[in-house]
C-alpha cells in the first residue's frame, strides 16, 4: 500500500490544478478517492502521475478524477509519445540546420 | 476458328514469354479463355517455365491451339485493342441508354468510370534499368532543363517548404496536408494553390468542404495580399469599380484558377475528378478534403474507403503525371493534446493515405495562436524538416518564420 501522505497529496494536487485552472473544486471524498489514488501509486512512480496530471489539465477540456483514475496508463502513454516526439523533432531540427547549411 | 485469345494463348506456349502476360495485365484482356489462361499462369508461377502444348491440350481438348503465330506481344497488343474497343463499344451503348431514359447525369458518372478503368486496363507498367547510364543522364538533363524552364516542381515561395522539396511540388506526386480540426488546413492548400498560379501554373482546388463563392473569396484574399479583408469580402463588402481594377491587373495574362465542388448530394471520385483534370488540362490539384470524397469502388466501411481513395489518388497522379495534394484531418483521442502536430499514426481512417503519399506535412498550431507550425512527418524526396508560418487569415498573408524568431 503507498503512503498515506503521497494517496492524499495526489488528490490535493488534482484537486489544486481543478480550482487553478477555473473547473472549481472537483468536490472530491479524500477518503473514499483515495483507494483510487492508492491503486495508481502502486502501478507508477509518484513523479510520473504528477507529471500526468499535469498533461491531463492541459489536454482535457472537461477533467474529472474518474477518467484520470481510470485512463492514467493512457494519458501516461500520450505523454510519454508526446514528450518523445518533441526531443525527436527538436534533433530533427539541429540535423535540418546542419544539412542546409551544407547543401 | 481460333479467335485472337486463343492465338494469343497459342503465341504465348509457342515463343514462352510469360512476362509479357504478367507485365500486360492479360488477367484484364482474357474472357472466353480464362480458365485455360489461369491454368498456364499457375503452372508458370509453380514450375517457372511455361506449360508444353500436349499438357494444355490435355486439360482442355476444346482449345484451339494455333502452331503458326507471330510473337506474344504482337498477339497480346491487338488482344487489347480488341479488348478497349469491345468495352468502348459497351460503355457508349449503355451511356447512350440513359441519356434516352433522361439520365444525363447517370450517363456521365458512368462514362467517366468506365473510361477511367478502360485507360487504366490499357495502360503498361513502366520499368527502368537502373545501370543503364545513357537514360539516366537523359533523365537528369531532362528534369534539369525542365527546373530551368520553370515547368517541372512547383515551389511555394515558402522558404521551409521550399528547402525540405528541393525539387518542388513535382509530376506524379500525392502530398498530404494533416491537422487536427480548425488549424488552417484549407487555407494553406489555397495559400499553395495561389503561389502556384502566381508562378504562371494552373490550380484545380476540390472543395467539398465549402461552396465554390467561399474558396474563391479565400482565393481573392490571398492573391490580395492584404488588400482584401476575407471578413468583408464574405460580407459582400467590395467596392465594385476598385475590385474590378485590381482583378484586371492581377488576372492579365495569368492561367485559369478552377475551383470545383459538389452539390452536397452528387458524388466526386478519382474517376470523376480525372474527368476534370482533362477538362481543364491543371498543372496541380488540391482536394479539399479527403474524408468527403469517395472512392471508385463504393464501400459502406470508410477505412476501406480511404485505403482505395489513396490508392486511386495516387495513381491518378501518375497517370495523369500531375501533383495532388490531399487534405486530410487527424483523429485526436480525448487524451491528445490538440496544441501539437499530428503524427502519421493520427491520421483519421486509415494510415494508408501516409504509406501511399511522397510527402505528408502535419500542421499544429496552439490556442489562440496565429503561428502554424510545419512538420513533414514523411519526405520521400527530401529532408523531414520543419518550419513556421505566422498566418493572418483575415488579410490572407502567410509568412514564413524560423525556429528562432519564435518563442514556442
């Protein structure tokens, strides 16, 4: 079972991006969600679901705390081919500089 | 009497050229004598040398076989002149039925099909050897002089564009422009379509997005180059006298812009759309937008659909020897960000359209921003590079902007 702290820390930062970015208070039981929380620290790093639900608030139009707990290994996936896709293109781009200025 | 498929069956057993059969398309031409043509075509795929006669008679003792026949290309070639003039014949007698039954539309979809298909039955596979040095020196002075005269690839005054193409927009290509919805797909296309009119080429644009009026005031907006606002041009907002002026001016001794588009009822088809390219004879075609077009062979299953349309396309823009650049949208999931560019992998449908084209450039642009930026996800002709474009769609103007000038 993951830490209590981490379980609650997780729902509070849900529930602090919620009210940030102007969906309000998720209105979430820290209680009951927490088992939720508890079932996704044990399949990943705390820093990966973090991460996450960062992405997730930046690409939901509608976020709930239902959808994370239930899609996080495929809002984990899109991010990660995302993230891999950026550091790809940005070579990409020093290598397209470098085949120009030779050209 | 033998008939020309059974010479042309005898021609093939006497002088052993089962490539010319293969390379022909003789699956096409041969009716009456199918099954004995399938079987010599399976026993050469089996055995790699053609049947002996005494074989063939013996599996089909009605076969007419000919001893004395000239060489299989010569018997394969009046097969299928043989073969186009009796659909020919079929083709026009059916047409000529459903003009008289008042089908006049009917009659010309089916014309255009059937004529599509007939050209493509007739057509031959082109080969090269790619150690004959003599041709391939010629084919580069060609393209070379071609490059020279301004009439080979298509560029688009882009810089990005224009580096990663080193060649252009050329003959025979199928590019693709992918993006998410509301990017600025279309916009792009006719941006291209202009440039391309701008450099004395003459653009066919497919809308079957937006009615023919729309495109052409997106047309008028970009050729203006920020003397006409797309917003009052839409509203009907034109002074009369001074549009006028600037038309006669811009339009002088410039090649015709066709824009097509359906009725929102009727259907356009590679073989429809091929009709058109003889019609007016364009230099490139755009087609606006991939998803609303449909393919010859009617489908009910869109993947299918999209996995023909692509493979049609592309054949089109070999047959015809002219580019086509197809618009196609990407299919986001509920856990994709909508502010990056697609990747092949979101292409909606089928990823066919990618496996097929030369070059697919994704657009991507972040809320509320007016930079578009390029990424080509496949270049079989270049480089995948990428670059941006600050877009003002109200004015039409496009400009290119570097990695560094921008802070993404």
């Amino acid at each position: 079972m993951a830490d209590r702290k981490d379980r609650f820390g997780m729902l509070g930062k849900y529930k602090k991006l919620s009210i940030d970015r102007g969906y309000g208070d998720p209105g979430l039981n820290f209680n009951k969600e927490q088992w939720a929380a508890d079932a996704l620290l044990e399949s990943y790093e705390i820093q990966e679901i973090s991460a996450a639900l960062d992405y997730y608030f930046k690409v939901s139009d509608s976020p709930s705390w239902k959808f994370f707990s239930f899609n996080c290994d495929r809002i984990i996936a899109s991010m990660k081919a995302q993230e891999l896709d950026k550091k790809q293109r940005e070579e990409r781009r020093a290598l397209a500089k470098e085949w120009l200025n030779n050209g | 009497m033998a008939n020309l498929e059974s010479t042309t069956l005898s021609a093939l057993l006497n002088d052993k050229q089962v490539h010319i059969m293969f390379q022909g398309g003789a699956d096409s031409v041969i009716r009456t004598h199918s099954d004995v043509w399938g079987f010599i075509r399976e026993y050469a795929e089996k055995n790699q040398s053609v049947p002996p006669v005494n074989i063939v008679k013996q599996n089909f003792p009605d076969f007419d076989y000919v001893v004395d026949t000239g060489s299989t290309k010569h018997h394969l070639e009046e097969l299928k002149a043989q073969c186009l003039k009796d659909n020919l014949k079929i083709a026009l007698r059916n047409a000529a039925n459903d003009v008289q039954a008042d089908k006049s539309n009917e009659a010309l979809d089916y014309l255009i099909t059937e004529t599509a298909n007939l050209k493509r039955m007739t057509s031959n596979v082109r080969d090269v050897d790619a150690t004959d040095i003599d041709s391939a020196l010629a084919h580069y002075e060609h393209v070379k002089e071609m490059q020279e005269l301004g009439i080979h690839g298509i560029f688009t005054g882009l810089e990005g564009f224009d580096n990663y193409l080193p060649a252009g927009i050329t003959p025979g290509q199928l590019g693709v422009l992918l993006a998410y919805p509301a990017i600025g797909k279309s916009w792009m296309s006719l941006y291209l379509a202009v440039q391309a009119w701008k450099m004395g080429k003459s653009p066919l644009v497919v809308s079957l997005e937006m009615t023919e009026e729309e495109v052409r005031n997106r047309v008028y907006t970009i050729m203006g180059e920020g003397r006409w606002s797309h917003r009052k041009l839409s509203a009907g907002e034109v002074e009369p006298d001074q549009f006028k002026d600037w038309a006669e001016k811009t339009f002088e001794d410039k090649p015709q812009f066709n824009i097509i588009s359906n009725d929102g009822i009727g259907e356009v088809t590679p073989s429809i759309l091929r009709g058109k390219i003889d019609q007016y004879g364009p230099s490139i075609v755009f087609v606006d937008y991939l998803n609303l077009m449909s393919s010859n062979v009617r489908t009910d299953n869109e993947v299918v659909k999209m996995k023909n349309l692509s493979r049609e396309l592309k054949l089109l823009a070999i047959s015809e020897q002219i580019p086509v650049v197809a618009i196609s949208s990407a299919t986001p999931d509920d856990v994709t960000d909508m502010n990056s560019v697609p990747t092949l992998g979101q292409t909606s449908w089928s990823r066919q359209i990618a496996y097929d084209a030369d070059w697919l450039l994704a657009l991507g642009r972040a809320a509320n921003s007016d930079v578009i930026e390029f990424c080509f996800r496949k270049n079989r002709n270049g480089f995948l590079g990428e670059f941006l474009v600050q877009a003002d769609f109200d004015s039409g103007r496009f400009l290119y902007r570097d990695f560094e000038d921008v802070q993404m």
